[in-house]
C-alpha cells in the first residue's frame, strides 16, 4: 500500500493542542493524526458491524 499527501489548513490553537497531545504521548504530530484517524475509522467500521449483527439477530416484528 502507497502512502499520498495530505495537506491541512487548521486553527493555530487546534494545532497546539494536537502537538501537546502528541507530546504526551512521545509522538510526532503526523503520527498522532494519522493514529487518531485510524482508531476514528476503526471505531466507525466496527460500530457498523454491531449494528448489521445487531439487526441480523433481532426478533422478527410481531
């Protein structure tokens, strides 16, 4: 899997708080983001699959 660019424009105070975040956490500000949306799309992809599992088992109406 190849790797593309992308470029942000966003708040400076928004900034600040992602590099103290990253800090904390001994990151660079690009790996931070990058995990952060890979955990996001995680958690999206599988709340997805709970709800199909869900609709799949739920009682049929009436």
């Amino acid at each position: 899997m190849g790797s593309t660019v992308l470029s942000l424009r966003i708040d400076g105070e928004l900034l600040d708080r992602i590099r103290q975040h990253a800090a904390k956490r001994g990151m660079s500000v690009q790996d931070y983001v990058v995990r952060t949306l890979i955990r996001d799309d995680f958690d999206e992809r599988f709340q997805s699959s709970v709800d199909r599992t869900e609709k799949f088992y739920a009682a049929p109406p009436g």
